[in-house]
C-alpha cells in the first residue's frame, strides 16, 4: 500500500518535470497523509496537462452520502476495472501523484521501522492515480486514491505491495482520457524497476502526520 509520501521538488522543476501549463502553488511537504490536498496531474477540458488540488481519500461521483462508506486512500491496479468504486474513474479519469517518495513500515524487532523509497536519479516521480469529482452541498469536491502493485525485489524486504509509478515516457498514454482499454492500461501498471530505485531507514518521527520537517527525508542508522 502507500499511505504516506513527501512532495518537496520546487513547482518549476515539478512544472518541467510533468509538462503541465498554468500556475503551481504548493509548498514542500515532508509528510503527506490521507485526508490532506496535494497537487495531481491530469488533462483538462483542452487536453493540456495541468495541475488541480484534490483530497487523498477517493468519493466516487455517485456516492450520496460520503460518510456512509470508507475513503479509499489505495487502489489495487489489479482489480480496479471492474471494482464499482473505482471502475469509472480507472478508464476516464486517470491522474498522476507527483512525489519525491513515499514511506513504507518494515517490522523489526517488535516494531515497524520507516524507510523511504525514491528514485534514484532524484527525479520527480508519478505514482499512478485516480480521480474523482463529488458534488456535495458545498460544492464540487475532487478527490483521489492512488492505485498499488505488486512488490519489487528492492520493496520485497519492506513490503507486499507498492504504488503504481508510471514511467515517463508513458505519461501522456496514462493521462489520454479516450484511452479505454484495460490490457493497455495494466501494461504500465506494473511494478516500477528496482535498478531506478532506492530504499533506506528514515526517523520514526514520520509516524506522526503532525511532523513535517526536512529531517523526515535523512538517512538514520538502525
């Protein structure tokens, strides 16, 4: 699963990165969890990619009433095209999750010990999503979940499971709003190469959303 990430790139090295148009204005998160509004990349009614602020915690359109039923913070890509919550939003609505990681719990020694997975080269990375628009009395309300695979052998020792990470080179095909087709789809739904990636124990301070400091991100000793 991914149930906490970091986004501190600036928003020009975002705005290159995910080649959106429009204004960006986000600070540097340390420590992103469910609930909160982050930027996500999607095509907009003109077909250009941009940057729109949504909840992490997915409302499907048709939900009358939001507190009758669970938020989901993760999606599992395997299953999400025939799952009613997620369906729709699968094959019209696909977004990108920019992050420059995410957290994971490894158990050790009758705890759970946080590392943080990045990539590599530093870069930006895109972690496959979907999103949602509710119309509630307030408003419109958008919302997101972000869609999990199975493990790399670099995540096989934290965990089972990881965020989708859509290369970039498939960007555009993952955002394309006419692309339907499920097998397409799943193809780029797949576990991100470990070869790009890294992995490494970080404060158990990130426990905590209240914390939300540079420090989260530093290498620790266990």
């Amino acid at each position: 699963m991914c149930g906490r990430f970091a986004l501190n790139s600036s928003p020009a090295k975002l705005k290159e990165h995910f080649d959106t148009t429009g204004v960006l204005d986000f600070k540097p998160r340390f420590n992103i969890a469910p609930t909160q509004t982050v930027p996500v990349a999607r095509l907009d009614e003109t077909g250009n990619r941009v940057f729109v602020l949504a909840r992490w915690g997915l409302i499907p359109s048709w939900v009358k009433d939001p507190g009758e039923l669970q938020h989901p913070i993760n999606a599992k890509s395997e299953t999400a095209a025939i799952k009613p919550m997620f369906r729709h939003a699968y094959r019209s609505s696909r977004v990108l999750i920019p992050a420059d990681g995410f957290y994971e719990w490894m158990p050790k020694d009758g705890v759970k010990q946080p590392y943080l997975i990045k990539l590599r080269d530093g870069a930006p990375m895109g972690m496959g999503g979907l999103l949602e628009h509710w119309q509630g009395s307030d408003g419109d309300v958008s919302t997101f979940t972000i869609l999990t695979t199975s493990h790399n052998s670099l995540m096989a020792k934290i965990h089972d499971r990881m965020p989708v990470i859509i290369k970039p080179e498939d960007y555009t095909t993952w955002l394309d709003t006419n692309l339907t087709d499920v097998i397409k789809i799943q193809a780029m739904a797949l576990p991100y190469p470990d070869r790009f990636m890294d992995a490494y124990p970080v404060s158990r301070k990130v426990n905590s959303p209240k914390n939300d400091s540079p420090d989260l991100m530093e290498e620790v000793q266990v």
